[in-house]
C-alpha cells in the first residue's frame, strides 16, 4: 500500500525541482537591453552594452524605435520604426528623458540641459537650421555614452578640450578661422598646465567659461565676470579702475592683455610692458604702469632683502620667529598687490606696496643692528688678546725665573 | 700609630694642615697624577706639601716644545671639551624632536651659551686634528718599538675614542647638514665586512632616527669619555714604567725641573683656549636648520675623516672594499709594534716612514677627491 504513495511523492518532489530550474521573471534576469538588435548590428551592440544607458534599461528601441523582439528586419523596422534619428531631432530625442524631473530624480541628474541647450550658440544655430553645429551625441556620443566621472568619458575633465577642439580646433569648421588654433593655445596656457601636469581637476577647461549645455562665448562687458568666477580679488580691483569703464561700446577686458585661451602664468615684470599693447604713443599711460612695476620691484626687493637677512640670523642663530612672521605679512601685502595693480591705480597699488616696503625695512633695520651687537664681540676679542698676551708674558716671567734658580 | 700627617716637617698651621689630619691628600693627589700632569710616582706616606716640593723639583725632559706638545694639547683640550660637554648637557634633550631645539636654545637663549657650544664643537675639531697628528708624530719617531708598545695601543685606541667622539657628537645637534653627514658616515660603517652590519644591529637598524640618537647619546657622554679615561690612565701607568721617549736633539735633552714644566704647560693651555675663543668668535658654526630624514640637501659629505673610505664606497665596484681597506688600516696601525719590534738599522727605519708617508699621501689624496666628490 506504501509504494503508491511513495511514487506520488517522488513524483511531486521531481516536479517541484524541475519548476525551480526554470529561470524566474523579474529584476535579477540579466538579459542584453539590445534586445535582438545585435544580431544583425553586432558593433552598435558591443558599444550600447559598455554605455551608461545600457544597465539602466534604456534599449535601442527607445531612441530608434521598431520592435527588438523580431529576428525579421521587416518586423523589426515596422512600426514605429525612427531609424538614425536626424541631427536636428536628437536634441528634441534626448530631452524625452532627460528633461523628465521624474525619470531624472532618481539619478539627481539635472533636467535643463535641453532648455540650457537651446540658449547655447549651439541650439540657436540649430534652430536656425544649421545641421553643421553640435547636438548631444558630437559631444556625449550616441551608443557609447559613458558617465562625466569616467576617465573614457568624452566629456570628462580631462577630455574636454579635445572633444570641444574637435570642431572648434579644426580647419573643417567654416567661419571661425580666427578660433582655428584655439584648441592649440588653450594646451601651451598655463591652465591647461595646472589640469594636465599639476593634475588639478579644478583648473579650468572650455566650459568652465563658455558655459556646459548653454556654450556660448562671453560678451563685451561679461569677460571679467566669467574669470572673477576664480580670480576674485582681480575682478575687485579692474571693476574698480579705470578700464572697467566702456568707451564706444568697447573696453579693456582680461583677455586684452592676458589672452583669452593662451593665458600665460601672470609676471609682475609685465605690468611695465602689456600697456604698450593699447596706449603704444601715450607717454603719460605708459608712465603710469612703469610706475605700477617699479612699485612692485622695489618693494619685492626690499623684502627678498629682509628675508635673506633673516635666513642668515637663522643660521647664527639668532631670535627670527617674530621676523619671519613679519616676512610673511610682507609677502601677503605683495601678493595684494598684484590684483591691485588691475585698477590700474598707482595709489591703490602703493597701498600694498609700502606697506610690504616698510615691513621690509624694518626687518632689515632691526636685524642689522642685532648683526652690528654681534660684531662687538670682535672688539671684545681684541681686548681678550690683550689680556691673553699679558698672561702669556707674565707666566714666561715665572718660568725664567724657575730656570734661574735650578 | 704615626699618622702620615705627623712626619714631615713641623706643622705650619691653616687649613690644608686641618684637612692632611683628616684625609691623606698625597692619596688624592696621587689619583689626580694618574691622569695626567705627573710622570713619576708619588710616594702616598709622605704629607701633601713635600710631595708637592718634590714633584716640582723632578727633573723632566723639555717637554711642552716642538711636536712633543701635541699629548699635552690632547689632555688639554679633553679637559675644555668635558668642562663645556658637562654644561651643554644641562640643558640639551637628546630626542629628534627636541634636539635641535634645545641645541638652538642653547646657543641663541641662555646668555653665553653660543660660546659654550662653539668651544665644545671647535674643541672637537682640533682634538681631532691634534690626537691624529699626535699619531702621526709617534709613527714618525719610531716610539712603538719595545718597550712602547702599550704606548702606541693607547694612542691609537684613544685616536679611536676621539673620532667616535666627534662622530657621536656631530648628530647630537640634529642639524640638516650633520645628520646627513652622519648618514654618509654610517654608509661606510656599515659596508665594513661582518663588523658593519653588526653595528647597525646594535645600533637598531639603518635608519638614523630616535634609537640610533639615544645610543649615540650614551656613547658620547658615558662610555667614550670613560674609554678615553682609561686610556689615559693606561698610558700614565705605562709612562711610569718606560719613562717619557727622549728622542729630540740633544740641547733639548738637558732635564728641566717640573715647576718650569708646569709653568709651560700653563702657558699652553691659556694659548689654546684664547685660539679656541677666537675661532669660536670669528668662524662660529652656522645652523642649517633641523634635520628631516626624508630630505636631503645636497652637498653633504661624510667627516673630514671618514672622505677617503668614502670616496672608495662611493667609487669601487665592490661596496665592501671601502670598508675592509678601513679596517685594514686600522688594524695595520694597531699591530705595527708586532713586526716592527726590533731595533732595525738607520736604513731599514728611513724606509718604513717613507712607506708611512706614501701611505698618508694616498690617503689625503682619496680625502681631497671625496671632498670633490659628486654623489652618484
């Protein structure tokens, strides 16, 4: 009588095991989010499945449209079907998603780079029907789109400038000849230095001032607030002075002596000669900024004085802490003084200068006389001697005498 | 029950009466005699003032003149350099953080320390350059040969002692440029075959840090300056057997009494201590600033002593050569008396110092060319 039932729950327990074989629906199936798609389009696959969008379950079907489930082309180019979408539809075709608060909150990712886009020289250009200007897959990619952090991204840190000077350093691009060799003079600036061999992520690169998604160059008068941006004290200073005043719809700006891409480090020596880029016959402008460097000069030599001294009170050794202290508030008073120097004002500058000036002469005042105490020892060496001598004789006396009485 | 205090002369009264009754003086005095000043044996039984009488009246050879004042100036100088080392001990504190700082206190705080601490480094130099040539001087005149021998071992033993001496003492200030020079000098210590690398095992490793200053510390406050001292007392116990050497022309042979000796040693010591005041007035040493052992300012160089074994590890393919030729010297010095005991002819002996001679050239030459060196 067992046996039956026996078999009944063997049977039940095979069943059982085989439905745990069946692989179960849901989450933790990884299946390729192209779909069928790769079979024939192999590349595009291999690119897609390496892509940001890839595990995120974007499929090649939600950009291109069609059916990815049909091995068919037919079927699967049928309805719907958008193929390569156009250049000018792929802004439109990103934002389906990206401007979707509630597709993006999960990711915090910003929703206004469409909206950001279509302000950019880029966008507008688009909207005018120019097919030549960039949309989101020249600069993001269309399959392969990697996440900013990622040192492949095309739009990380690092590769900004070679992805923006793919068009914009290129002799293809029409009308921009002037802007051929900016990518070139971007790479020998001092900011291209400080991100590249520094590896300072924080240096700047093209859109940090040009702008990310809304790319357009700065305007007259919107030069000095983008580099105030970092360069704060000198933005201060030049919107103070005289060349922040605009005359005839032009005015002096930070590239009209440091250059817009070429930014070279910044020489307190040029504050005598960029003058004579604009005011080449003005005798008196020129004047005025020889006086700006000689200000400068002297004050920085005063205290590059100073702190030698203190460096050879330092070997004696004599009491420097207070010095050096000093030194330092001298050489944060010079450091003022070069964004000072951007109201071209002598006053303002000499505000600096001679404080950094007076510090150093004082430092120099008060050491040379502990050095001048120090060298009194030398006239107490020689009244020493004296005394030496006198011992010396006094003590060859006794002995002569001992040798007499032997 | 004669007390030694009752058999000299009638007493004269004062204080130095009241202590012979209390204490046997000639004891004390003959203790101090055993490091220096006297040459001869006290007798201990006799009162204080009539061993003083006689000592003065020994006859001495003429020694505090020509090359024979360089032991005197070695005895001197120690002297200065334990006064000096006692009272910069005060107030230095041997631990890397504070070494340099205490040092720098030391010369720049406390009224008259920069003179302290420049007599007691100038005092090294030129205990150095005395007791080396005190050596050479001994090598020249043949004063190794029987029955000097013990002599010669305590000479160069303490010629050791002394390099050890300034070479512990020199990282003690923890300066950017001593240390490194430490660091250079350890590197040719330490590539001598199977001796180098038990030093640094007691040293505790080839990293010059916090350790290796403690021990160099002890070494040269405590157990060099005890060496020295008994070297020293060694080489007095040995005088009183052999006698002081007579070797310079014969008008310098005539004895002088000891009083004249005294006086000339007197003399001695007030010259050198105003050329050690003068030196440290006029050429102080300068500070570089404390020590960072993961910085190295360039230019450093080993001791002046250690230049040409330095040059040899620096150069020769072999870095344990440089420290076998060290130990070689040192060992051919200290075993000179062994092969050279006999009395030899004029010739045989204008032989041996040319070889001395050519030896010491090689040797300054290597020393210039490590002074010159560029580190590789």
């Amino acid at each position: 009588m067992k046996t039956p039932l026996v078999f009944l729950l063997l049977a039940v327990a095979t069943l059982t095991a085989h439905a745990q074989t069946v692989p179960p629906a849901g989450p933790a199936a990884i299946t390729a989010s192209s779909g069928r798609c790769g079979v024939c389009h192999p590349a595009e696959r291999v690119q897609f499945e390496k892509s940001r969008h890839a595990p995120e379950g974007v499929r090649c079907v939600s950009c291109h449209g069609g059916n990815d489930r049909s091995l068919d082309a037919g079927a699967a180019h049928g309805a719907g079907f958008r193929g390569r979408p156009a250049r000018q539809d792929i802004p439109a075709l990103c934002a389906t998603c990206h401007s979707d608060e509630g597709r993006m909150r999960p990711y915090n990712l910003p929703v206004d780079q469409y909206a950001l886009y279509q302000t950019s020289g880029h966008g507008q250009r688009l909207a005018r029907g120019d097919r030549q200007v960039a949309v989101c897959s020249d600069c993001h990619g269309a399959h392969e789109i990697l996440a900013p952090h990622d040192p492949a991204s095309s739009v990380n840190q690092l590769n900004i400038p070679q992805t923006c000077g793919r068009c914009h350093g290129s002799r293809a691009m029409p009308g921009a000849r002037e802007h051929q060799d900016v990518l070139k003079k971007y790479q020998s600036s001092v900011h291209a230095r400080a991100l590249f061999e520094q590896g300072n992520l924080r240096a700047p690169t093209c859109v940090s001032c040009h702008g990310v998604h809304g790319a357009n160059p700065p305007n007259v008068g919107d030069v000095d607030k983008v580099c105030g941006q970092c360069h704060t004290a000198e933005r201060r200073y030049y919107t103070s002075g005289g060349h922040a005043v605009a005359r005839g719809g032009r005015r002096p700006e930070c590239a009209s002596c440091h250059e817009a891409h070429g930014v070279q480090a910044a020489r307190p020596e040029r504050l005598a000669s960029s003058c004579a880029v604009c005011h080449a016959g003005d005798a008196r402008r020129l004047d005025l900024g020889r006086r700006l460097w000689t200000e400068y000069r002297t004050a920085a030599a005063e205290v590059d004085k100073a702190a030698a001294l203190v460096a050879k009170a330092d070997a004696i050794p004599i009491q420097t802490e207070d010095y050096h202290a000093r030194i330092e508030e001298a050489h944060t008073y010079l450091r003022e003084a070069l964004p000072a120097a951007h109201s071209v004002q002598p006053e303002v500058v000499a505000g600096f200068t001679t404080r950094a000036r007076a510090v150093g002469e004082e430092v120099q005042k008060e050491l040379e006389g502990k050095f001048a105490n120090l060298r009194q020892h030398r006239y107490v060496l020689i009244a020493f001697w004296f005394y030496v001598l006198l011992t010396l004789f006094v003590l060859k006396r006794f002995r002569d005498q001992a040798a007499r009485n032997r | 029950m004669n007390a030694p205090g009752r058999q000299g002369p009638p007493a004269r009264g004062g204080w130095v009466d009241w202590l012979e009754q209390r204490v046997n003086l000639s004891e004390i005095f003959s203790f101090i005699t055993h490091f220096g000043l006297v040459y001869t044996p006290v007798d201990t039984q006799k009162p204080v003032r009539e061993v003083l009488r006689e000592v003065a009246a020994e006859p001495v050879p003429r020694y505090a003149h020509g090359a024979r004042v360089l032991g005197l100036l070695a005895a001197i100088l120690f002297g200065l350099q334990i006064v000096t080392g006692v009272l910069l001990a005060y107030y230095y504190r041997p631990t890397p953080e504070a070494a340099f700082e205490s040092t720098r206190t030391i010369v720049r705080d406390l009224p008259g320390g920069w003179f302290i601490h420049q007599v007691h480094a100038w005092g090294s130099w030129l205990l150095v350059a005395v007791i080396v040539l005190r050596l050479l001087r001994l090598f020249w005149e043949g004063l190794y040969r029987a029955p000097r021998e013990v002599l010669w071992w305590c000479a160069v033993a303490m010629t050791w002692v002394v390099i050890q001496s300034d070479f512990t003492g020199r990282l003690l200030t923890w300066d950017s440029h001593t240390y490194w020079s430490t660091v250079r000098g350890l590197e040719v210590v330490w590539a001598i075959p199977i001796a180098g690398p038990i030093l640094a095992f007691l040293l505790g490793g080839r990293t010059v840090n916090a350790d290796v200053l403690i021990r160099f510390y002890v070494l040269h406050v405590m157990v060099l300056p005890a060496f020295y001292a008994a070297f020293l007392y060694l080489t007095f116990a040995t005088l009183r057997r052999v006698g002081l050497s007579q070797t310079g022309p014969a008008r310098d042979e005539r004895p002088i009494r000891y009083r004249e000796h005294l006086y000339s040693m007197t003399m001695l010591t007030v010259g050198l201590f105003a050329i050690l005041v003068t030196l440290a007035t006029l050429l102080p040493l300068r500070f570089h600033g404390a020590a960072d052992p993961y910085v190295t300012p360039g230019g450093v160089r080993p001791p002046w002593y250690m230049l040409a074994p330095y040059v040899l590890l620096q150069r020769l393919p072999l870095p344990w050569l440089s420290g076998f030729v060290m130990l070689a010297a040192a060992f051919a010095v200290l075993l000179l008396p062994l092969w050279l005991r006999r009395d030899e002819t004029p010739g045989r002996r204008l032989r041996i110092r040319l070889a001395g001679a050519a030896v010491l050239l090689v040797w300054l030459v290597l020393s210039v060319l490590g002074a010159l060196l560029e580190r590789r």
